[in-house]
C-alpha cells in the first residue's frame, strides 16, 4: 500500500503540492488524473524517493521511501521523460537494472523478446523511435518483478496494438502478483478500462479519490419525459447535479443508485424514462461541477 500524507512540496516560492494526501491500495491499479501543473509528477518523484517532501509522509507499507534502499529495491518507474546512459542498448540496461534488483528475472527478460519484437536489445535506445523506446523501459520494468510500479504517461508513443499488449501484461502481473500499479495521465477515457481506483489531481491537492464501482454506483443520468413539457417540481432532497433539456427530453445527472432514482422518478408518471449508465469522463465532471475549469478542461 502507498500512503502519501499531508504532503507539502514547495520550490521557490511555488507551492507544488499543497498538503497533498492519497492512499493507492495494494494489488490495485490507481489512475491519478489533473491537468498540468496539478503536481502529478512532482508526487510521483516523492513516491519514487526522488524528491524529499517538506512536510508531511510518503509511505510504501508503512515504511519512508526517500533514502531507502530496501523500498527502492521494490519500486520500479517508467517517468515520462526516459532514462538510460548515452549509447546504452536495451542489453545494457538490463544488465545494469540487474545489479539493482535482486528480484530480476532473467528469463522473462528471455521470453519477453516475443512481445517486443520491434526492438533490437542491442540497438542504442536514444536511436530507437520513441514508441520504442517505451516498449523497452516497459520491458526492463516489467522483469525487475517490483512490488509497486510508478508510471508516468505509460503508453504515450504507443501504437493501439502495442497499448492493448502492454495493459495486458500489466494486468496479469497485479491479477497472479499482486502487483500495486500507479499510472498518472491525461486520458480518462483510456483509464476507465484498467483501473479500480481513481484520485484526480488540482493544484497540488486531491480532489477525489475513489475505487470506480463507488463512483458508477452512485450517480446516475436518468433521460425523462414527463406528461408536460415543463420539468415538474422534484424533491428537494434528491441530489441533482445537473439538468439539460433538448426537445421535450429531460437529462438528469442524480448522485444515488440508479434503482432508487427510477423508483422516485417514477412517482411522476414520465411517459419515457430510461437510467444510461456515465462514463469517467462524465461522472469527474458532474462531480467536480464549477470546482476547477482547468480539470473540468481534461474530461470533456
């Protein structure tokens, strides 16, 4: 499990992180979301033991990550801007990620030649295309078998096939390992299809941070027509995050679960009524409502 509490970063002067605090449970895929400038990569340099906080914890099962070894040898990272030594090959790299981590598996290195197939391991990686590039820092993470894996932008470069490959992998290392995956992006709509728990990001605080059943079960766009044009005088304890109206249709944004909804609704004779399930995209926003146009900016 990552702990981060309380964190304050500041540098000159800017507040980064404004006593950020988030928990990514273990053996979960955790999508962090902001816009830029959020602070995402600033916290995922302090989950990697990077950077050291001003104030507040950054913990990997309750213990501090920066100047520790014995978590770091459990951490891997893929950051969004690569790292490997001038001249150095996919080969090198991994003789090199082999002295690290004692936990190197040699024969995946092996038999993941079969999925990366377009890079030579003995080409100099500042060659390589930039999509593969990231095939290989994947590749490399991948057999160092860490308990937690930080990525940052993961598969920006990547084609849809190589994209589908790589969540794959990803995948079954947290279903048969128990692998914890951070993933911070842009791409909500990329997110919603492998991972359970989601925390966005604005101006160094999290805003939101909840497992994705929680936010499906609980907010609903219900589509209603009622028996007059006009939208009838609803209960004043049903929680509606937003109305639009095209036509004589009636769009509903409710926080509850859909049954309840429709049952209440329903109390109102529509002569069309129909509950549609929301996407990510949708629910970040309605939740959000005016908090922060530079978030609502990413989602829509």
């Amino acid at each position: 499990m990552i702990q981060v509490k309380d964190v304050v970063k500041t540098f000159d002067g800017f507040r980064a992180l404004d006593g950020l605090t988030m928990t990514v449970p273990s053996g979960s895929i955790y999508g962090l979301v902001g816009p830029n400038g959020a602070g995402k990569s600033t916290i995922l340099r302090h989950i990697n033991g990077v950077y050291r906080q001003d104030s507040g914890e950054v913990l990997v099962d309750g213990a501090p990550v920066y100047e520790n070894p014995a978590v770091k040898a459990r951490l891997a990272s893929i950051p969004d801007e690569l790292y490997y030594f001038l001249s150095a090959s996919t080969r090198d790299m991994m003789r090199f990620f082999r002295g690290f981590y004692p936990r190197f598996d040699q024969a995946r290195y092996q038999a993941l030649k079969d999925v990366f197939t377009t890079v030579d391991e003995r080409q100099s990686i500042r060659r390589l295309s930039k999509g593969m590039q990231k095939q290989s820092a994947f590749w490399l993470a991948l057999c160092c078998r860490p308990d937690v894996l930080v990525l940052d932008e993961p598969v920006d470069g990547l084609d849809p096939v190589m994209r589908r490959q790589v969540w794959s992998l990803l995948m079954g290392d947290v279903a048969e390992h128990g692998t914890t995956v951070l993933v911070s992006s842009h791409n909500l709509r990329e997110l919603e299809d492998v991972c359970d728990h989601v925390g966005i990001l604005s101006r160094g605080k999290v805003l939101i941070e909840r497992s994705l059943s929680d936010l499906q079960e609980n907010v609903v766009k219900m589509q209603v027509v009622f028996q007059e044009k006009q939208l009838p005088q609803l209960p004043a304890d049903l929680e509606i995050l937003n109305i639009s109206q095209v036509g004589r249709i009636h769009t509903l944004i409710v926080r509850g679960n859909a049954t309840e909804v429709t049952n209440r609704l329903a109390a109102y004779a529509p002569i069309l009524m129909e509950a549609l399930p929301l996407t990510l995209e949708e629910i970040f926003i309605y939740e959000l409502g005016g908090e922060d146009y530079a978030v609502r900016d990413i989602v829509l």
